[in-house]
C-alpha cells in the first residue's frame, strides 16, 4: 500500500509542493505548520554591502518595495526556488547554492566577499558574523495551531520537511506517531534537527523540490 505524503511547509509553498507530489501519483495532505506574513523593514544603504544573501523565496517574495533599493547587489540564494523569487522581483542572482546558508557564507569569502546583507525571517538559522554583515527580518512565520485529529493523520506517511524550524516542531507534535512516520528532508541539517526515533530519514541531494518528490516516490512505497 501507497503512504500518504504530508506536506508542512507554509502556504504558498505548500500547493506548490501537493501540486508536484500529487502529479508524481502520490496522495498528499496538507498540514502547513506555520502561517507566513510580511514585516514592516527599512531598506539600509546598499553602499554598505558587497552582496544580497537569500535563504528562503519567502525574503523577496515578502520584501515589499524596499527590496528596489538593494537591486544593484549581487544575489546569493540558496536553492533554485529562491533564485527563481528573486528574479521574478528584479534582483541579479549571482549564485544558487546546493547547501544551506553556511555554505552559502562560505561561498562569499571563497569568492572575495566580505560585506553581505542577509535577507530572511525573524526566526533563522543564519545569523550575523563573518562575512554576513548585517542581517533583516522581512517575513515572520507564526505557528498555527494544530489539533490531535491532523496528527494522527500522520501515522504511517512520509512527511516531507522543508526547514529545521519544521523538524522542531513537528517533533514536539508526533508523539507515539514518530515510530511510523517516515521523514524526507530538504537538507542534511533538516534531518538532523528532526531528532532521533523515526522510522527512516532521508535527505534530498539537492535543496529543492524536484530533488525532495524524486526521493519521496521510493519511500511511499
């Protein structure tokens, strides 16, 4: 028998990801954990950074118009699907990154940077130090409310797991469930925040959802 595939990232992400899983043949749920929304920011001097860092499509997607003032900086994103965002408002992506935002950082100095302005919600992973200068919260995601009836929807699927700060709380939700569910992660770092205790985890090569529904279809089964 076919397991159902649950899908917890926010929305708009989350049709996105069912669209994709359910064209692959796979039944999905949606239970998005978090709902996402825009903060209010002020866009500082560009002058002052070498490079825009984006580690979620939410940042330019959300930004507003004070993301016009930063166009002229080159773009560093991690995964396609943020490099896509930023296009779609303007930006210049310098560089799509495969890993998180660590490896990302990286990157920069690798590559001569030393000044950049980090876009991203109020509750990241990337923090400032190094090479990223400064970092803005543009977006914040609220947790929703979650009742027992959604959880133990999840007893027997593959959930698929988009950010560390979904591992976390899915965790603190599945209780007895844990030992059914089998996880697939957008990273390495997502799998690890997951924790111990679930009937198998696996990462995507890639951080992006072709890579993340490619391994899914193998673990239904």
């Amino acid at each position: 028998m076919t397991r159902p595939v649950a899908v917890l990232r926010p929305e708009p992400g989350n049709a996105a990801t069912v669209t994709r899983v359910e064209a692959a043949g796979l039944t999905a749920i949606r239970l998005p954990l978090f709902d996402v929304h825009a903060l209010d920011w002020v866009a500082p001097d560009p002058a002052r950074f070498d490079a825009l860092v984006l580690t979620s499509a939410n940042a330019p997607r959300l930004a507003g118009p004070g993301l016009n003032a930063l166009a002229g900086l080159p773009v560093f994103a991690v995964g396609p699907a943020t490099a896509a965002a930023a296009e779609a408002r303007g930006l210049a992506v310098a560089h799509v990154g495969n890993g998180d935002g660590a490896d990302l950082a990286a990157t920069l100095v690798a590559r001569g940077f030393s000044r950049a302005l980090l876009l991203a919600g109020r509750e990241r992973q990337l923090h400032v130090g190094g090479v990223i200068a400064e970092a803005i919260a543009v977006y914040a995601s609220d947790p929703i409310r979650i009742d027992a009836a959604a959880i133990h929807s999840l007893a027997g699927t593959v959930v698929l797991l988009h950010s560390a700060r979904a591992a976390h709380r899915l965790a603190e939700l599945a209780g007895p469930h844990r030992a059914s569910i089998r996880l697939v992660t957008i990273s390495p770092a997502v799998a690890e925040a997951a924790g111990p205790g679930w009937e198998q985890v696996s990462a995507a090569s890639s951080p992006n959802d072709t890579a993340l529904v490619a391994l899914t279809r193998g673990l239904a089964d």
